[in-house]
C-alpha cells in the first residue's frame, strides 16, 4: 500500500518561527515573501497567514490589520498558491480580503477557521459567501441547545458538527462539501490524557463512512502532534502520524514543509509503532480515558528512549 497523498498547508508565515518572527520584527516584506516562494517551491498547496502573537511575542490585532494591507500583495506578488487567512478575528479576515486579488490565485483563499463557539458565526459564514472562500471548520465543538457550544469527546458527536456545519455552509454561503475542510483536533501524543488523537482518527473514519460528506477534507495542526519530544524522534513521529490518518481520511495538514510534510512509508517500523501507541490510549474495561492516556505516554516514551536525542 502506497503512503496517503496528503497536500500540505505552509506553516512558516506564523512567529512560532524564528524567520517569520525576524521578518515581522522589522516588517520585512522580501523576507515573507521569501517564506512564501519557499514553501511554494516545495509542493505546498495552501501558504497559512498568521501574524498573530506567540508566548514569546506579543502582537496588538490593530498592528496586524495596519500590516495586512502590505503583506497580502506582497505575498500574491510572490507566488500564485493559494492563500489560508488564520486568524478567527473577522476584522483580520476582512482587510485580508480587502487587498487579496482573486486573479492572482491559483485557488479560492482559505478562511482559518469556523467552530461552534464564534460569536460571530453567521456573519463569518456571509463573509465566506460574498467573497467565494473554502473554509476550515472545527469538528472537536458542538451546538448545543439554546445557542451554546460545548467540547466534545464522543466522535458521533464531532460528527454531528460536521454534518451541521456542511448543512450551514450549503444553505447559507452556497458552500459544497470540496470547499469545507475538517479540523478534526490533534492533541501532543505525550500528553493526550483526553483521547484527542484517537477521537479525531474515529471522527474521520466515521465521516469518511457518510455519503453525505463525500468529498469533504479534513487537516490537522501537524506540529501539536509531537510537541515536546526531542528532535531525535519528533518529526519522524508527525511524519508517522500522517501515513496513519491518511488512512482514515485526512487529505490536507498545516505543516513546516522542510520537516514533516511527507507521510512515512507505510513499511516504516516508526507506523506500526505508532499504531500500537495509539491502540494503548484506547481505555479497556473498568478504565478512564486517563488512564489509557497514561499508559500511551508510557509508550511514547519508549519509542523516545530508542530514538536518542541528537
């Protein structure tokens, strides 16, 4: 069985990294736009766009609306892949929008991302109507009555969103199922008390199952998957994880295109190592899900503790 064909989402325009981080420091439009072609050169289907603080930088919402109007035209004058806008603030996506040049695009730009708890849902789901837009839709939220929202841990329930959402953007922003993109959640494998990872593998499964959401695509935040671990093994282990959930559906990830956007060969000993990590975080008879968790650390330690750090 070949590895799953998964089309990378370009990380690298985001302060968690250290060029993005230089290039926004001192507003530097060539150095983005050298991100950009970087990421393009190396096959990557969507270029992410997130300007947005991190722990160790902090940065107002007026400085990125001040910065978008120069940075959009900049990163359109450097490459034609489409663009993915990250931020839930409807004011950053609609002067990202303002100056994008739908010419220019090889694709329909992204909007980062809608999930149940946005206050401003309805208006979000209009704006992605008027200006054509694919979306990314957050499954791990669900309605609830009255208007609410609530985190779910079942993957019928996330299912449930999903339908939901793709009801939504059908009725009101003429959205089909290929323009709707499912996060279905990750979570650091090492610290996944939860069952996040095997929650969002089953929430794809079962979507994958409905003939109602043919067509529909599902990414992941590549980098929380490994957080935390050694060098030595981390990216080797996000790249495991993609040849895993292609299997169960995900087609798209949001990934650092010089590290981890290419699954593993599915004959990696790393993927049936994986597999079993991932089959001990599911809780037995009698147990919690933290205690499975527990015991998924354990393994994942293991595997770090044969892969020494560099």
């Amino acid at each position: 069985m070949p590895a799953p064909k998964i089309t990378i989402i370009g990380e690298l325009i985001n302060n968690a990294y250290a060029r993005a981080r230089t290039a926004w420091e001192k507003r530097d439009l060539a150095g983005y736009q050298n991100l950009a072609r970087l990421q393009a050169g190396k096959g990557a289907g969507a270029i992410n766009v997130n300007v947005d603080g991190t722990q160790r930088l902090q940065v107002r919402i007026e400085e990125m609306l001040e910065f978008l109007p120069k940075l959009v035209p900049a990163l359109q004058a450097a490459t034609d892949v489409a663009l993915s806008f990250d931020n839930p603030n409807l004011d950053y996506q609609r002067v990202a929008m303002a100056h994008f040049d739908r010419s220019k695009s090889r694709a329909k730009p992204i909007f980062n991302s809608l999930a149940a708890s946005r206050p401003q849902l309805d208006e979000m789901i209009e704006f992605i109507r008027v200006h054509d837009m694919r979306c990314i839709v957050m499954a791990s939220e669900k309605f609830t009555a009255g208007g609410g929202s609530e985190t779910s841990y079942k993957a019928e329930e996330c299912h449930d969103t999903v339908c939901q959402f793709v009801d939504l953007l059908a009725s009101k922003a003429g959205r089909v199922t290929d323009d709707i993109i499912v996060d279905p959640g990750l979570a650091p494998v090492a610290a996944d008390t939860y069952g996040i990872v095997n929650l969002g593998l089953d929430t794809m499964r079962l979507c994958r199952a409905n003939p109602k959401l043919r067509g529909i695509h599902f990414s992941v935040g590549l980098s929380n998957f490994a957080y935390g671990l050694h060098k030595g093994v981390r990216h080797k282990l996000e790249r495991a994880y993609l040849t895993v959930a292609g299997r169960a559906g995900l087609d798209y990830a949001l990934a650092n295109v010089e590290l981890n956007a290419e699954p593993l060969p599915p004959e990696d000993p790393m993927v049936g190592e994986l597999e079993a990590v991932l089959e001990a975080g599911r809780p037995l008879a009698g147990e919690t899900l933290e205690d499975a968790g527990y015991r998924m650390t354990d393994k994942i330690m293991e595997i770090c503790a044969a892969y020494p750090a560099p």
